[in-house]
C-alpha cells in the first residue's frame, strides 16, 4: 500500500469517525495535503515525549512555524505555495 493510499484511507475512515462523535463536528474536513516522515526505533521515545507536550509546545511556536523549520532543518526543498494552500 502506497503511503498516499494509507492517508487516504486514514482522513475518510478518521472524518467519518469524527463526525459522530459531536453534531459541531459535522462538516469537519481534513486539509487536502498531508506530510509523512519515518523515525527510526531509536528515536521513538523522544516522539512520543513530543506528542504528549505538543499542545504546550505549539502555545510559543505555531505548527507552520515548526514544520518549515524541519524542513529547513533537514535541508528538505519546497515552494511555500503548495505547503500552506
């Protein structure tokens, strides 16, 4: 299965969960693009350490923020009109 396959699987399954769960929640939509990048076994405790402090976390630096930080980081290439659109 082809990652793009497994999100799109993912974001249909996840908003049609979602949506049952609170009648506020009935339009919610999933933004049209996605990201996937791997962690090696080694650094998994540190991401899940990252996950349960990212609501702390992102109150002083804003996802977008962030994600193009780890993209210059990691001297990742992209053009800033098709990452926030």
């Amino acid at each position: 299965m082809t990652v793009a396959d497994v999100i799109k699987t993912l974001k249909a399954n996840s908003s049609k969960w979602i949506k049952t769960k609170k009648s506020e929640l009935k339009n919610f939509q999933w933004q049209q693009g996605y990201a996937a990048f791997s962690v090696s076994p080694s650094s998994l405790p540190q991401v899940i350490t990252y996950i349960h402090n990212q609501e702390k976390h992102h109150k002083m630096r804003t996802f977008m923020e962030e994600y193009i930080s780890f993209l210059d980081k990691h001297g990742i290439k992209y053009d800033p009109k098709y990452v926030w659109d």
